[in-house]
C-alpha cells in the first residue's frame, strides 16, 4: 500500500520521555524514542522505539495550546535527554481524543505534549484545527430535550456532570429544554423549534423520551414536505436532523443496540465525532388513522401486557419492568387473532442469520431501495399483490405477537428479541409465540438472556416482513371498550369480570414503551428515514496498539 503523505513530524515529549510525533491525513502517532547512549545524530535509525499510540484524526475531540510553568521537571528532562543546554522555554499543547476502553466504551482522554520551540508548538495547534474543521460531519449546534422523569430521574444531572462539559470541549453550542410534561419535546419539535438553527437534536431520557423527539421530528419534517400522515400509503420525507440519545431511561434499548452500550459519557462522543447511523421507521395505523411510529419493539400480549402493567408501577423505576414482568409471565394469558405480513422477498438477511448487524452493515447498505406505496393485504387466508409479492396470513392464539426492527439488544436482553433485525434494512422481523405451556413459555424468555437460538422452539415463528396487519379475533369496532371487556372459560363475552374468571380478550401493543390505542394496527416500514448520532455496534473495537504513553 502507498505511504500516507505526513502532514507533521517532530520529537515532542510527553510525560517526560520523548516521542515522535506524527500528524498525517488520518492518524496522530506518537512513538516512544529511547536514544542510544553515545547519542548525537537525530537520525531515527539511531533511535529504538517503544510504546505507539494512534488516533484517528476523526476522533479527536479538541487541541488547545496549555500553559507550561516555568522550570518544570519537563524543560530540565528535555535539556537531560537532548543534550541542548541552552535554556529551553517549553511550551505546551493538549489533545483530547477518544479513548476506546472496551465493551464499546468510549472516554475522552488528554494527552500533553511539550516542545522547545513555540513556532512549532503553534503549528501543530494550526494545523490540528485545521484538520478538525474539514471534519463537516461534526455537529456545531445542538437543541437539547431532558427528560427529568425517565428512568432513575437522573436525566438533568447525567446531562450536566457528564456530558455538558465534553460539548463545552469540542466547542458545541447547545439549547437546553429541560420537559416539563409528557409530550413537551414532541410538540417543541413539531411546531415550535427553528430547526434551521441546528446540526442535531439530542434526548436525554430513555426509549419513550426518544419516540417522542422522533415524532416530533418526523412530523414537522412531513408538515414542511406536505405528506398526509394519516395517510398510510404515503412515502414519508426523510428526516435530515441526526438524533443523539443521551439515555437515561429504564432500557435504553435504542441506545443500546445501536453503540452496543447505554454509557451517556460514550453517547455524547459519538455526538462529538459526528457520527450517523441510518434507521428504519415503523408507521402504525388504525384503519387509515395514524397512531404511532415504532423503531424498536411492537410487542402485543407479553411486552404490551408489561408495559400496561407497569405503567401503574412507575415509582419503581426501571425494576417496574421486572415486578410486571413477573405478574405477567404468572398471568400466563393468550390472545387470538390474525396476523398478515408481507415477507421481504428480496432483501440480503434472515432473521436466523448468525451474522449481526454491526457497524457499516453491508446488508443495510445493500438494502432494496425504496418501499412502493402500502397496499394492505386482505386478513384472510393468503391474497396475492402483483406488485409486491404474497401476503401470508396466520390465525391463532398467541401468547406473543413481537415486531422487531432492529435486534431489540438491551442490557435485561444483550442479543435482543431479534439478534439478526437490521438496523436499517426496510424490514422488520416479526416473531409469532403460539399458547404454550408456561415452562416452554419460560424456556423461550430465558433465551433472549442466553447464546441460545430462541427462535429454534416448535411453539416460536419468525418472519422477515416489510408490512404487516393484525386483526384481533374481537375488534375494536364491536367492542365499546376493548380494555374493559374479557372473556370467560367459554369463550363468551362477559363484561362482569370481577365476579367470574375471566381473562381480556385483547391485550395492549407495547409501541417502543407507549400504549396503543387499538389493537387492530396496520404496519410499514419506512427505509432509513431517521439518522442518529452513531455507528452502529463495532464488532472489534480497537483497543490500544502497543502500550500507551500514560500506562508507560
Ligand atoms: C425470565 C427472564 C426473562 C427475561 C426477558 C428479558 C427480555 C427483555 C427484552 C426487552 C426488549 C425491550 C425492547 C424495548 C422496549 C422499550 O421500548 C420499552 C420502553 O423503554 P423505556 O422507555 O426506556 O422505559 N421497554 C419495555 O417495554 C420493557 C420490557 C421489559 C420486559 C421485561
Ligand atoms: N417532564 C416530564 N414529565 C412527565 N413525563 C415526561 C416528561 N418529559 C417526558 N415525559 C414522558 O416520560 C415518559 C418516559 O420517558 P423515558 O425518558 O423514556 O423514561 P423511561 O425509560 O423511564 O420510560 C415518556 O413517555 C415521555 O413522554
Ligand atoms: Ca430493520
């Protein structure tokens, strides 16, 4: 391979050894020089070389010269290890930059490097600032949303203690909203917000604070496109504004799936360094009304029984979910129903793929380009679409209906629901849990914890979809109240439940952490139509060549 051209090269000290300091197009070098005894000449191959570090120039956060005091033990190390005896004025400048600390962490770290001469000291400051603003991806304005009520009600402190600070650093500009009620980012978003002004938006809160910052975004992009959004045949506008979740919620799964950690300190750096992830979008519909858009989880029957549950819970925090997890699982109840989908025909993946989607996913970036208008399949047994290829239609009762449109990965499920689901691949992966017993139910649950294949159970199905209907065996339209109405052991409306025993008919979808209104839900996804701030999940993080110079 050709040499990079260097842009940089001077002996530098660092930590009172001496380095060799390279800046080209991409990389800072520092190398660790020991200098043979009978030194003279500085000719490198008179010179042994020790602890290499890199960074990549596109994950420097910010240089700035530093002030030296006069006489330190540096300027006397500097005279000791180059023989100048002549007296020496160091000066100084500091690089922070990101630091890769394992299990997808990242850290801002500084390193200080100090030299004899201040026309060089300021050249390397020039020329890093420099190469810094050719890096366009990098957000200078940000319009910031904290939710102080999600997750452990940290949302405000996280924010300020850890985060505040690195934006300060890269030199980001931000406006702050600290919510003052449910739904204030969204509708901020949606009506209010001079989004010319910004590079970005950035929650700080869990999954709910993040659908909302979506929908608000989402709307205000198709207001401006003058797309119908009621209207579920309509192709949607992408959305240009990254997102950066800051999470602070209870699972942060969003997070989670698409850095590979819910760190706020590592977040705020992928904000730092401009990074962007495409993503897909799920619109839900109830028969040509819109509800909610999804980029997570749908889940009804288990997770819509959950959230419902928990909602009542939410002093608890984020355990809420275990104790109704709990409730739940002993509850043990079945929903009937069908469910239409239209497979993705021809996509790259599969939900049994052992491959994952990671950082620069080629089955994202290969991904069928766009999604023809919705034309919604018929509920019954299969109906066959021209254009699009065939819908499949499933009766049954369910104990769980989950879509998942990317992995679902969070800390309570590190694999996810899907572990194959693409981030951005136009599909979502629907899996079918038919009535089972509690134990096979059991045995299924505790899959999405372990390495084993959860999929691979007789009572568990799975489906790579771009659209898809459910129709509950009871529907909205002949029930008054679908949440108030359970039916007894045969199969009768009752609608005195607390005398008999009975179970609800209907459960509730889990839409990314918020309850739907109906349970009758048409549902397509939209291809890459948001961006957030990150890369996706790296499957080798590099890890420091060599030794660094801090641990030398
Ligand atoms: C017996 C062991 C069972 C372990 C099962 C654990 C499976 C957990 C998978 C969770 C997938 C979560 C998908 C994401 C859902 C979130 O959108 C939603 C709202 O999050 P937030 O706004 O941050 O509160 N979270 C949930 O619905 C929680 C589901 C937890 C179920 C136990
Ligand atoms: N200031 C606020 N007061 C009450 N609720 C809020 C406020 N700001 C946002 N919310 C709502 O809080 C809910 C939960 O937020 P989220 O950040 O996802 O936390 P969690 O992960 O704990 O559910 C979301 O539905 C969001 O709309
Ligand atoms: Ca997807």
């Amino acid at each position: 391979m050709e040499k990079q051209p260097s842009v940089l090269t001077s002996l530098l000290l660092v930590k009172s050894r001496l380095f060799e300091v390279t800046l080209n197009r991409t990389l800072l070098t520092w190398k660790e020089v020991h200098l043979r005894r009978k030194k003279v000449s500085g000719n490198i191959s008179n010179r042994l070389r020790f602890g290499v570090h890199s960074v990549p120039v596109s994950e420097i956060i910010a240089v700035r010269e530093t002030e030296v005091d006069k006489g330190t033990k540096a300027e006397g190390k500097w005279q000791k290890m180059t023989h100048i005896t002549i007296e020496t004025h160091l000066c100084a400048f500091t690089v922070s930059y990101v630091e890769k600390t394992g299990q997808h962490r990242w850290r801002s770290s500084n390193m200080t490097f100090f030299c004899s001469d201040e026309t060089v000291c300021q050249q390397w400051v020039r020329t890093l600032k420099e190469q810094l603003s050719l890096l366009t991806c990098r957000p200078k304005h940000l319009l910031v949303y904290i939710n102080p009520y999600g997750g452990k009600q940290q949302g405000k402190q996280i924010y300020e203690h850890k985060v505040a600070q690195l934006f300060t650093l890269a030199s980001i500009s931000t406006d702050v909203i600290v919510t003052e009620h449910a739904n204030h980012a969204r509708d901020h978003l949606k009506t209010q917000a001079d989004l010319r002004k910004y590079d970005g938006i950035v929650c700080v809160g869990g999954d709910g604070m993040f659908s909302e910052v979506v929908h608000g975004l989402i709307a205000r992009t198709q207001s401006d496109s003058g797309v119908d959004l009621n209207d579920s045949q309509a192709k949607l506008a992408q959305c240009n504004l990254r997102i950066g979740i800051i999470p602070a919620g209870s699972t942060d799964c969003i997070c989670y799936a698409t850095v590979g950690v819910n760190d706020p300190v590592t977040s705020a750096l992928h904000i730092i360094v401009g990074d962007s992830q495409p993503m897909d979008v799920c619109s839900v519909h109830h028969h040509n009304t819109f509800l909610k858009y999804s980029v997570s989880l749908l889940g009804y029957g288990f997770y819509g029984d959950v959230l419902t549950d928990s909602e009542k819970n939410r002093w608890m925090g984020p355990a809420r979910y275990d104790f109704s997890g709990f409730k739940t699982f002993l509850s043990h109840h079945y929903y009937e129903g069908t469910i239409s989908f239209l497979p993705a025909t021809n996509t790259l993946g599969s939900p049994r793929d052992s491959s994952r989607c990671r950082s620069g996913c080629y089955v994202c970036q290969h991904r069928v380009k766009d999604i023809s208008p919705i034309k919604w399949g018929e509920g019954g047994d299969v109906s066959e679409n021209e254009f699009e290829g065939e819908w499949k239609a499933i009766k049954g009762k369910f104990l769980a209906i989950n879509a998942a449109s990317m992995s679902c990965a969070c800390p309570r499920s590190p694999k996810g629901l899907s572990p194959a689901a693409h981030l951005a691949d136009g599909t979502t992966d629907i899996i079918l849990v038919r009535k089972c017993s509690r134990l096979n139910f059991l045995r299924h649950l505790l899959r999405h914890t372990s390495k084993d294949d959860q999929f691979d159970l007789t009572f568990v199905e799975v489906y790579r979809v771009k659209k898809f209907k459910f129709t509950p065996k009871h529907c909205d339209s002949e029930l008054s109240d679908i949440r108030d109405v359970r039916e007894n052991a045969f199969g009768q409306i009752c609608r005195d439940h607390p005398s008999c025993d009975c179970t609800p008919v209907n459960s509730n979808w889990n839409c990314d952490g918020e309850i739907l209104e109906h349970a009758a839900i048409e549902v397509g996804v939209h291809c890459q139509l948001i961006k957030l701030f990150a890369r996706g999940i790296e499957e080798n993080p590099p890890f420091e060549e060599d030794v660094s110079p801090s641990a030398v």
